[in-house]
C-alpha cells in the first residue's frame, strides 16, 4: 500500500459518518484525478464503500470504512469445554429466544463463578 493510499484510509476511517469524495481530494491536498485512482484500489480491495450521492447539484460518492473483523480471543468462544452453539449453526434465530446459545450462556456463567 503506498503513503498515499495510508493516508486515505486513515482519513476516512477516522470518519465514522463517511466524507465526501469531493471533500477528501481538498482535505489532502492532492488532484481529484489522483485521488479517484485512490479510492477505485481501495474499493477494489474491499476496504471501503462508495455511495453515490449530491451535493447541491454536484454528483460525488459518500466514502466510508469497510469494518474489519477485529481479532477473537478463542476463551470468548468457550464456556469450559463447550464451544459456543453459533459456531457453525444454521439456525435463523432471535438470540434473546435460543435455547442453546442461553444454555451455553448459563454453563459459562456457571465456569466465571466457579473460578472466582
């Protein structure tokens, strides 16, 4: 990834809501043309979205960060020996209603007393 391309994304990461196309290329001080270039490799690699809208009557794109899947801590997923039951489950279901994700809650609960 080139300065350049850091520099995007970390601009439009450090914008939950999103920035305007429009706006980034002013804020970075760098030529629209060089910056549409930008944003196409970073939306190609899935980092960020691209959301077509206007500003008065000028077409630009809304640019917001992809979430990346942050790291899990394998302890998260087990309640003593017993794996969480989402993993791997096809169930459609409504959480508060799951009997056996509560079940899995009450035996890791059970575990966290336990080691107190």
């Amino acid at each position: 990834m080139t300065d350049l391309e850091t520099d995007v994304l970390e601009l439009i990461r450090s914008r939950p809501e999103g920035i305007l196309q429009s706006e980034l290329w002013k804020e970075l001080d760098v030529d629209s043309r060089k910056c549409s270039r930008v944003v196409k490799k970073l939306e190609e690699d899935g980092l960020i979205e691209r959301i077509e809208c206007k500003k008065g009557s000028t077409k630009t794109f809304l640019l917001t960060a992809k979430k990346t899947a942050k790291e899990i801590n394998p302890a998260h997923l087990l309640a003593g020996d017993e794996l969480i039951p989402c993993v791997g489950c096809e169930l459609e279901c409504i959480v508060t209603q799951c009997h056996p994700l509560m079940d899995w809650m009450y035996q890791l609960a059970i575990v966290q007393h336990s080691r107190k």
